[in-house]
C-alpha cells in the first residue's frame, strides 16, 4: 500500500507540477542518509541491549538453580548486589536504544518540517 501510495504521488506530482516537484525531491536524500542512520543506531542499541540481558539473565538463572546452596551460605545479597552489576550495562544499553530512537524519530521530524517550509518557500 505504502509502495502504490509513493508511486501515485509521484506520479500526480510530475503531471501537475513537475519543476516544483523535482525540488522538492532535492531533499530527499538527506531523509533517506537519517532514515538510514537512525536504522542502524536503533538496531546497534537492540543487540546490545539483548546481549545485556542475556547475561544478566544467565546470572540470575545460575543463582537459582544453586539457590540452596546460597541460603544455605547467607549469600543472598552478595547474589543481589552480583546480579544489578550484570543488569547495570543492560540498563545502560536500553538508555542509548531509546535514546537513538528517539533522536531518529525527532530528526526526520525536523527533516519534515524543513521540507514543508522549503516547499512554501519555493511555491
């Protein structure tokens, strides 16, 4: 649907106003490099994040499977204290996905806005 829709508008675009469009088509590829780069931030920050809480989770499992051997030493908060260490870059790597999504999402918003005041500018 998304495919038909870019392909009629461009098409309506070109047959009524075709030097306007090609300007405004000069913008495109500055949408398409933050489209692209916000991807791979956003992608980068999801398998960190999922290694993060891999690791985490691995710890925290190993923990209660020897759960018996832990109450039976006192060591519950020394588990504690072991499972927020690994949970802490879990945490950190959620930050920066959010934080490149968010970035990404503001940037073509910015992208967008700048078309439209180029558009009534050149119209």
């Amino acid at each position: 649907m998304g495919f038909g829709i870019i392909i009629s508008g461009l098409t309506l675009a070109f047959t009524k106003a075709w030097a306007y469009t090609l300007c405004l088509l000069a913008i495109l590829p500055f949408m398409v490099a933050i489209m692209v780069i916000s991807e791979r931030m956003m992608r980068k920050g999801t398998v960190a994040a999922k290694k993060a809480y891999s690791q985490s989770g691995g710890y925290a499992e190993q923990a209660l499977n020897a759960v018996k051997i832990v109450v039976a030493f006192g060591m519950e908060q020394t588990e504690l204290d072991n499972f927020v260490h690994y949970l802490e870059p879990a945490r950190k790597a959620a930050l920066m996905s959010a934080f490149g999504a968010s970035t990404a999402t503001s940037s073509i918003i910015f992208i967008m806005f700048i078309m439209y005041a180029y558009a009534f500018f050149v119209g």
